[in-house]
C-alpha cells in the first residue's frame, strides 16, 4: 500500500536487489520509483523495471553529473524514456551544495532536460539543494507542461508556498524524522495533503531510528507514518492519498 517515488536501485550499496524487492514487498511496500543520475544509471531503471513489476523509472542526469551530459548521453535518456514505466524525466534540478559545480552548465542541463519532459509529456523529479532561487527562477521561465514534483524537500514553509502555488508536489524523506528537523517539522504541517509525497532517497538518508545505515525502500512506511501523525491523520488513509497523489501526478504509474 506505500510508494517510494524516490529511490536509486542502481546504487552498488543496493546492489542485492532481489533482496532489497522481497524487503519492501514484505514491508507493504507496492510501488517505488528509481532514480536516474546519469545515462548509465537510467538504464539500470529500466532493466530493473522491466524485471520487477513493483519498479518504475525516471530517466535523467543529476545536477551533480551534468559535465557529462552531451548529445549521445541525451539521445540515451530520451531513448527509454518512451516506455511505459518510464513515469519521469528525473532527478534533474540544480545543486550547489557538493563543490565543485559549474552554475552555468548545470543550469543548461536542468532547462534542456524540463524541454524534453515537455515534449514527451512528462513530470519531472527536481533536485533542489542550496539553489532555491535559481530553481524557482528556472521553473518559472521553463514551466514544467506536466507538472512535477520537488523531492526531499529542505526548504522553508515560504518557498513550500511558492511551488505549491506553481502547482508542485512535495515529497518528504527520512530527513523528516531527524532530531534537527524543525523547519521540515513545519513544512510537513504545512503541505496540503493531496500535495504530498513520500519518498526514502535510499540508498542514503535512512530515517530515525535507521539513521547512519543503509536505506532502502523498506523504510518508507516510517516516513508515511512519521508524516501521517504530524498532520493526525489515520496512516491507512494518508498511504491511500499518497498513492493517489503519486498516480495523479505520474500517470503512467496506472498504465501497466
Ligand atoms: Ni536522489
């Protein structure tokens, strides 16, 4: 009954991914997106989505990876993104936390990768890590056609406003149930609750009490839950809307 709409099944940490599936199946776990960072890693999505029913992809390049972005790794992200579990282009966006990083190129490949969503008809999965303004302003100036949603949030209740407003999904992680996490605290009030998502980050970002330990898309009922008291909701009624959300937003999770 849970979904994790943001994983990375291609990490060699999750490299047992027989194991990690019979995990999170056993933990009601139905549905989990994996991420792309790269061609490469896109690729693996697709292999494992068409090996496992319970896995979806997003095909994309990660802020982080976009010096290798050319045209070869393009036509290569584009070529899957065609199929049927293809549900995004993802994660793309902009990330000025990890150093060294290069704006410019960075910047380039977020608004070259939102334009093919746009022509393929799909939602975007954005990366947004200290670089609010510049992503609003991307955002904004090369809207999304087909809507998307900013995963693991870290942003204030301000912004939360200012992409709610664009029409964006907010999809919450283990960070949420950190001992240092106030303004996540808020923001989860704050989200509307047909506006959120939920999500693990595995390999990274375990929750409380997993913290420090390798994550997997098993843990994500402690984030639906975690998230479902915060608001005092019942947790079988907000894994129901979460899913419903995941579905409005990523058509193609109905598709197959
Ligand atoms: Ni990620």
């Amino acid at each position: 009954m849970f979904i994790d709409t943001h994983c990375h099944l291609a990490d060699p940490k999750l490299a047992d991914t027989d194991a990690v599936v019979e995990e999170y199946l056993k933990a009601g776990v139905d549905t989990v997106m994996t991420m792309g960072c790269c061609a490469q890693t896109s690729e693996v999505g697709f292999e494992q989505s068409k090996k496992y029913p319970s896995v979806y992809f997003a095909s994309g390049v990660h802020p982080s990876d976009s010096a290798g972005y050319n045209n070869q790794e393009k036509d290569r992200v584009i070529k899957i993104a065609t199929d049927k579990k293809c549900v995004a282009i993802g994660e793309i966006g902009l990330d000025y936390y990890w150093k060294p990083y290069d704006k410019d190129t960075q910047i380039k490949v977020f608004i070259d990768q939102i334009e093919i969503a746009n022509e393929l008809k799909l939602p975007i999965c954005v990366h947004m890590r200290d670089a609010t303004q510049d992503t609003l302003q991307v955002l904004t100036e090369h809207k999304p056609m087909y809507g998307g949603v900013l995963h693991c949030f870290s942003g204030s209740v301000e912004t939360a406003k200012i992409v709610l407003d664009k029409g964006f999904y907010i999809s919450f992680a283990g960070t949420l149930t950190f001992k240092n996490a106030n303004k996540a605290l808020e923001v989860g009030k704050f989200v509307p609750t047909d506006r959120c998502l939920t999500e693990t980050d595995s390999p990274f970002l375990a929750p409380t009490p997993y913290r420090g330990t390798v994550n997997s898309p098993k843990n994500v009922p402690i984030i639906c839950d975690f998230l479902a008291k915060l608001k005092g909701i019942e947790l079988t009624e907000f894994a129901k809307t979460v899913k419903n959300n995941a579905q409005t937003l990523f058509p193609k999770l109905k598709n197959v």
